[in-house]
C-alpha cells in the first residue's frame, strides 16, 4: 500500500507544471492542498523562509489555520498547479494581501487595501524598472547636472578608469562589440575627436534593485570642464541618434579600430570554425578582469580592457547598464564649443 501511495506521488509530480522556475516554498493550508477547500485568500509576509506567500481556503477557520498541523510548506508551483491565477500576483511585494474572486469573465484577485482588481500577469520588479529605465534614456537632452552627476562620487556610484581607447582616425563609433562592431549596423558619429589615445571612464552604481550595474561611460577627450551636452548624431540625417545593444555590451571605437575588428575576427572564424566569440575567447578575460577588480565588478567582469591581437589597437568593452536596449551618446562641449568627452547614460538615476 506504501509502495502504490509513493508511486502516485510520484507521478503527480512528474506531471506537475513549473510555472515559475525557482519560485521557492510557500506555506498553503492543507484544505487547499487536499481539495476540501478552494483557494480564497493570498498574502505575502517578510519571511527569512520560502518567498513569503501564505494561503488559505474559503472553508479555513482561524481556529484551523492556527493549528500548525492544518498547514504546510510546499513549491510555489504546487499552489500554481492547484490554482494558476495565482501566477499573475507572484512578483507582488511582501505585504500583499488578496482575495480570489471570479465571474463570468473569469477568475482574478483584489487587493483587499486598495479595491484594484489584478487580472493581468505583475511584472518581475527588473522587467519593469528594465522598462521604465529605457524610457527615461535617449533624450534629446538632460541638464548639465545630470551629466556631473553621473560621474562625481557618491556613496551610490563609483568612478572606475577601465582602460584606454585608441583613435588612429579620430572618427567615432558607438557599437555593441559582440554585435555590431565591424558591421554595416553599427553606430558612425558626424563629430570627429583628435587622433589619439583616450581614458574610457565607468560610472558603476549599486542599484536596489538590479545590483551592480554600470551606470554610465565616458570617454575622456581632454581634461578640459563640459559646460554643456548636445546628443551625438550619426553620419547622415536620415539616421536615429542612437545606437543598438543586443548582447549586453557596448564600446567607444574607432572606425579604423572597427575595420581592423571585423578583418580579426573573419579570420579567427576561419581558424576556429563553429566557436563562438564570446564563450570561446572573451568569456575568460572578462572573468580575469573580474579577478583584477572585483570590488566594481559582478563574477564573470562587467568590463574589458583589451588590445586587438595583430595591431595592438586599444578597446574597452563595457556592459550597459540593465542590459540590451538603445543608447544614445552625448557631447561634452566647453565655453568654446570644443569637445571635451563623449558620454553614454545607461541608468536612470531613479534605480541607483
């Protein structure tokens, strides 16, 4: 009998649905578990144990929830799979208290403080600061401060020097390096900077929400004072002033740098057929960089230093921000007009 109990158990995990991979363990009556009660009332506790949620059925008592043996701790999913719209309210915060209801359009939960009725999926808190971040980027402008801000220190950002840059040419490129770097989509700007070899600084930040992430980049141009910003428009006017990151990652290049670029990895390509660019090559140096200056870094580097194998040229690869999106750059002018950096924003201060 034992034996047929435990292979029915068995099986019904087996067959039980993940709805939310790692979802961790929720307290829930047994009345609901064992189907003599439907699931009526959903809250969230600041709990060190499991993620909070306790639920209840419309037939539990106080007299039975308060008996510890009516309840037990089971996978967010096993409740999932007993009710799913309990999926919708998941990523709700510690304090959430929520009552299921249903009617002819279907089943949804109120929030018994405010009235709301929830009836479509709550976003992850990252998903939607992700969202509202790239809302607030790619202004056609923001105020001198907001440009200062981003690179004096703070007790939310640090000021890292990542490297060097080197400008053969002087013409800019803004470009995802895993990406577009090489390529016909990647960003040429209309200003030009002196040919030289120029300081890449990082802005990284500590954000409540999204942890580690680089805030900002600069590109070091001369050490004189930007009074003013103006955005970095691309070579042609039919083109959007902004540029595309779909592999986390961007860079300042330029455009001689970005031909040398693509001609490395054409050949390294050939050599290494069906490897992949950053798995197979930069994945251990970006850990190593994580290894040089763990303190401003996440474990596996949030930036790179690196110089192309056949002739030297200096890059600095950085990651942006909350992730893949587009970015816009911007000018740093002084009283004169001159150029004195060139700055990339990856963060709404909001989330800092």
């Amino acid at each position: 009998m034992a034996g047929k109990k435990k292979e029915t158990e068995e099986k019904q995990q087996s067959e039980m649905k993940e709805y939310i991979r790692g979802a961790g363990g929720t307290i829930v009556s047994k009345s609901v578990l064992n189907g003599t009660s439907r699931l009526k009332w959903l809250f969230r506790e600041d709990s060190e144990y499991g993620n909070g949620w306790v639920a209840f059925g419309d037939t539990d008592t106080q007299e039975y929830v308060d008996n510890a043996e009516n309840m037990a701790i089971v996978d967010f999913n096993t409740l999932a799979n007993i009710e799913p719209t309990v999926v919708n309210v998941f990523y709700m915060p510690v304090g959430s208290d929520l009552e299921l209801r249903s009617d002819k359009t279907g089943k949804y939960f109120v929030d018994t403080r405010t009235g709301k009725e929830i009836r479509e999926p709550v976003k992850h808190p990252m998903q939607a600061a992700f969202e509202k971040n790239l809302k607030f980027l790619n202004q056609k402008t923001y105020p001198t401060d907001f440009f200062r801000m981003l690179f004096t220190e703070s007790d939310k950002l640090n000021m890292v020097q990542a490297g060097e840059t080197d400008f053969p040419t002087g013409e800019v490129v803004l470009a995802d390096p895993l990406s577009y770097l090489g390529t016909q989509y990647e960003t040429v700007l209309d200003q030009r900077i002196p040919a030289g070899r120029y300081p890449v600084e990082l802005s990284v930040c500590r954000s409540r929400i999204a942890g580690l992430r680089i805030a900002a980049a600069r590109l070091r141009v001369s050490d004189g004072q930007a009074v003013r910003y103006e955005i970095a428009m691309p070579k042609g006017s039919t083109v959007p002033p902004f540029f595309g990151v779909d592999a986390g990652l961007a860079c300042f290049a330029d455009a001689k740098t970005s031909e040398d670029y693509r001609i490395f990895w054409d050949q390294w390509w050939k050599e290494n057929p069906g490897k992949n660019r950053y798995t197979d090559y930069f994945e251990a140096l970006f850990q190593k960089s994580y290894e040089m200056y763990p303190e401003v870094q996440n474990q596996g580097g949030n930036f790179l230093s690196w110089q192309l194998p056949e002739t030297g040229q200096r890059l600095v690869l950085f990651s942006s921000g909350m992730g893949d999106g587009i970015f816009s750059g911007y000018w740093g002018l002084d009283e004169k007009g001159k150029i004195v950096s060139l700055v990339v924003p990856f963060m709404n201060p909001e989330f800092f």
